[in-house]
C-alpha cells in the first residue's frame, strides 16, 4: 500500500511539474532576452503575442457559462489537493494503538523504543531504529540497523525476524504490521599516526 501511495505522489509530482515547466518554458520564449539566448531551430513565440486580447475577452464575457465553470473547477482542484494532503498527513506517523477494550491504548513510541532495544540486543547491531507508521489496523515498521564491521546480515536479519519482528506482531494482535529493514555497516576508525 505504501508503494502504491509513494508512486502515486511520486507520478502527480511528474505531471505537475512537467505542467509547470512547459507553461514556463511557453512564457519564457515570448519575453525578448530569453527568445534571444534561444537556439534557433526552437518553435518561437511572437514578441508582440497577446494571450487574451481585448476581442477574445469580450467573446468569453458574452458567455455567461465560463466564470461558474472555472470557479468550480478550481474549487474541485484544491479540495482534491486538500484530500490528497490530508492522506498524507493521516498516514504519517502513528501515535497510539488502541487494545481490544475501550479506553486502553498502546502508545506507538513506546512498541517502537522496545522494538528497537529488542533489535539491539541482536548480535552483530551497533545501533538500532524503529518508527512506527500506518494506521491501526495496517501497521508499518521502518528498522534501521547498524551493524558491526564483523556482523552477518543473514543472520541478524534472520535473529530480527525470529524475534524482534516476531513478538511485535504477537503483540499488534490481529492488525497486519509489516517491516521494512534498513542495514548499514559502521566503519572501522583508521588510526592517525603523527
């Protein structure tokens, strides 16, 4: 689900900025010092190039259909924009998960700092991460771990699954809660000899 969302975000940003930069690129080539610097096989835009002259807008001003049809389009375009920041902000990090009765909760900080004391414990991991993110139901678990120069990835990887990702889900109960592991490698300290 977070890859569908990340290449949903990722392809609206394309689209837009590709929107953008051809709207630019069209505003550019009618102003004199830019149309100057530009190759010549490049399509040009007059210099003396009115976008909405006086004719044309009094052509639209006849129509009274326009001004309600481009105030509801743009008024559809910042609630879809607002929806679509709201999923993001929704999405983001979570903060407490509630238990099966009412009133208790598990605060998500508190299953994150013991998943990642848990994934320290692992031999092999120098330092550990976990953030905790999702919804309730559908919890995501992003661990980053650094391990020792001597650490086996295989079998810290192998230890985390068997243990750490392992008592996390017993605990999540019924909800799904997926994890997504980070490894690094902390560096050996070259010694300076003066």
């Amino acid at each position: 689900m977070s890859r569908l969302r990340s290449g949903t975000n990722r392809v609206t940003l394309l689209c837009a900025a590709a929107v953008l930069l051809a709207l630019g690129a069209a505003l550019a080539s009618s102003v004199a010092p830019v149309r100057e610097r530009l190759p010549a096989s490049l399509p040009r835009l007059g210099a003396d190039r009115v976008w909405l002259d006086q004719e044309m807008l009094g052509r639209w001003r006849d129509h009274g259909w326009w001004p309600p049809v481009v105030i509801a389009a743009l008024a559809l375009l910042a609630v879809l924009f607002l929806c679509w920041a709201a999923a993001q902000i929704r999405t983001g990090r979570l903060r407490e998960l509630p238990l099966g009765q009412p009133g208790i909760t598990l605060s998500a900080t508190a299953l994150a700092s013991a998943m990642a004391e848990r994934a320290r414990a692992v031999d092999g991991v120098a330092r550990a991460h976990v953030r905790l993110l999702g919804r309730p139901r559908r919890l995501h678990a992003r661990i980053t771990l650094v391990l020792e120069p001597d650490g086996s990835p295989e079998a810290v990887l192998r230890e985390l699954a068997r243990g750490t990702i392992a008592e996390a889900r017993a605990a999540t109960g019924p909800r799904v809660l997926e994890a997504d592991v980070r490894l690094t490698t902390r560096r050996h300290r070259v010694r300076r000899i003066r």
